[in-house]
C-alpha cells in the first residue's frame, strides 16, 4: 500500500508545491502525519517546544491522483484513523474562547491507552478521532493549512473520521491532496483552541468522480448528509452552509423550494465545527434516511 512518509509536511496548500506521491483513482493510501505543533511539544516542561522552526498544522502530502481535473471531486473514504500513543494541548494566547486566561505558557501531556484517554487520576475518556486539517491545492495562491475554505483545509469538523466520505472540489491537475492536525477528541466548537492533538496515520480510498453535484466540502456518514462552510463570521458560515444544503435537498428530493426550505427547518441541525481559525466554520447536517426514501443514493 502507498504511504506517504511524515517527513513530507507543509504549511501550505499550494500549487507549486511538487507532489509527494502519485496515485491511480481507486487506490487506498496511507498519510503518516504529525500533530498540530509539528511534533515540536513533548514535554509539559518545555510548553514552547523544541524547535524554532517548527510548522503551524503542517499536513503530509501532496498527493496527485492521476486522471483529476479542475472542475472534478475528490472522494475520500477515511478507511482508519491510527494515534500514536501521547498526545497534547496547549494553552493559547489569542485563540479560543478562554484565550488569555492563563498567564503563562501551559502544555499538558495526555496518555492514550487503547481507545481511552486518561485525562486524570479519576477520568477516563473515549477516543475519537479525526482529521482536522484536509483539502485540495487551491487554483491560485496558495493558502496556510491553519486556513479553512472552499478547498477543505482546516476546518476541524469532528465528523471527519473512520467509516466516513468526504467531498472536495479539483481545482489543478490531480487535485494535490494533504492531510494533518489529527485529534484524539475535541468538542464542537474547540473552545479551548485545539483539541487533544496528536500525530497518527490515516488510511483514506481516493476516487476521481465526474459531474457530481455536491456542494463541496461535503460529507456522507452512516446517518447523515453535511455541508461544511467557513467564513468570517459563524452566522456567515451558518448561512451558506444551509443555503447549499437547501440546494442540495430540494434537487435530491425532487422538491419545491418551499417545501425543501419547511423540511430543512424540521430535520436539519447546524452546528459550529471550530471559532478558533482565521475563519469560522458551521456545518447542517440532514439524515440520510429522509432523502433515500426520495430515492437518493449516494455517489
């Protein structure tokens, strides 16, 4: 199976960055990835960390998958997601909803036993994985992996993990997919401006799809339907997420617009993913099961 070493990280998603692997539509893949802080915070005695160099999110990759063209989707089946044994979180000065609380720097260093994490002497909590950071090159500029978007990036939304598919647009040729910022756990919203970050692997299944209309980034599980929007403000996020959805309903279900506007107001829920990145980001979740009794079926 093709693996993409941790040693190919960056900090951006960019055209010209040369791709670290290439790949077949189809193909399953594994990214070996490093946490958030560049694997750079071992010790709750150095909350700073080791290097001076060390990258912001930095996500491995990119991958080319051959036969990817702008205007195409990338579908991505998240197969497992695998943590390494320690992970990590540190006290923000500017991001989170506590930021600046604390008047010193903190790092707190969390075991994983399994799928638990000890968080203290009396806690136990259950893993959950997921990726926070994941998207295509972008057909300009090139943008910091800390940014979400259009193209995915960081958008910290813990619906993206094993046993799910995601939706991201081709912008340039074999779309240079990338993939970092794995967290054990982290609550909607990520108050506290990271989540239990963590280095990992991640097994993903690439596929080149040709005119689907989804409305990327999008996301299918096993019981529901997800538009992921950032912007500005959560409020902005909130609308064009559910604004796509809505769309995305009412051709699916063959419904008027009215009716598919009454029905999102009834079954769909919104939710904020993250409010600690340049951008906002909320995601609208609608069950699977409504729009398969239309006669939906995913692609």
């Amino acid at each position: 199976m093709l693996t993409i070493s941790r040693d190919k990280v960056y900090d951006r998603l960019d055209k010209n960055i040369p791709p670290s692997a290439f790949c077949e539509s189809g193909e399953t893949i594994v990214f070996e990835t490093r946490d958030c802080y560049d694997d750079n915070v071992t010790s709750a005695e150095r909350p700073l960390g080791d290097r001076e160099d060390a990258l912001v999110n930095p996500a491995t990759g990119p991958l080319y998958v051959n036969g990817a063209e702008p205007g195409d989707v990338l579908k991505i089946e998240i197969r497992d997601i695998s943590l390494r044994s320690r992970g990590v979180m540190c006290a923000s000065f500017s991001w989170g909803v506590f930021a600046g609380r604390l008047p010193e720097a903190k790092a707190v260093m969390f075991e994983i036993d399994g799928d638990k994490i000890r968080f203290d002497d009396t806690l136990l909590l259950d893993c959950c994985p997921m990726i926070g950071v994941i998207g295509t090159a972008p057909a300009g500029e090139g943008i910091a992996t800390s940014v979400p978007g259009v193209h995915g990036g960081n958008m910290d939304c813990r619906k993206i993990g094993p046993g799910t598919v995601l939706y991201l647009p081709v912008a340039v040729p074999g779309a240079l997919l990338s993939i970092g910022d794995l967290h054990a756990l982290m609550g909607d919203g990520e108050v506290f401006g990271c989540g239990l970050e963590i280095a990992g692997t991640v097994t993903v299944r690439v596929s080149v799809l040709k005119e689907v209309p989804v409305p990327t980034p999008f996301l299918i599980t096993p019981d529901a339907v997800i538009t992921i929007q950032s912007a500005a403000t959560v409020f902005e996020a909130g609308k064009t997420a559910a604004g796509l959805m809505e769309e995305f309903v009412r051709k699916a279900a063959g419904l008027e617009e009215v009716k598919s506007e009454m029905l999102m107001s009834l079954v769909s829920n919104m939710s904020v993913c993250q409010i600690v990145d340049p951008l906002m980001t909320a995601r609208v979740e609608f069950p699977r099961n409504i729009l398969e009794q239309y006669g939906w079926k995913a692609e």
